[in-house]
C-alpha cells in the first residue's frame, strides 16, 4: 500500500497535480471573475444563483457571487460560472 502510494505522489508530481489531490483535501481554483473550479468535493449540499454550497473533507465550502451555474460537475470536479 506505501509503495502504491508514493508511486501514485511521483505520477502526479510528474504531471504537476497538486499533492491535495492525493489526500482528498479540496482545491479550489479561481480563473479571472467569472469561473471557479473545486476539486475533490463530496457534492452539492445547496444551490441559489447567488450561493453554492459544496460539502467537502473539510466542510462545507461556499460559493458566493450572481448568476452562478454549475457549468459542469462530475465525480472529481465541480465548475462554477457567474459573477
């Protein structure tokens, strides 16, 4: 299990993933004012066009801003569009 592990933390230090991923720790990733991109979430808990709630390993994360989508979802990521 170590050995797949630390196999697993070289691939995707290779591939320039950050480590969070690895752990289940949530990334949340913000590109410009119009989209934000969590990953490794545990789904969607609430949704409002101006608050997304996501539940993660560490709690609830809250997205807030108008006009929020969700613009794409699957098992690993969620992306937001709005202001």
């Amino acid at each position: 299990m170590k050995q797949t592990r630390m196999r697993a933390q070289g691939i995707l230090a290779a591939a320039d993933f950050p480590g969070e991923i690895l752990t289940g720790v949530p990334v949340v990733e913000l590109k410009g004012a119009a989209e934000a991109v969590v990953i490794c979430h545990r789904g969607v808990i609430g949704y409002e066009p101006e608050e997304v709630r996501i539940a993660s390993a560490l709690g609830p994360i809250r997205v807030r801003g108008s006009e929020l989508t969700i613009f794409r979802m699957n098992r690993e990521r969620i992306v937001l569009h709005g202001k």
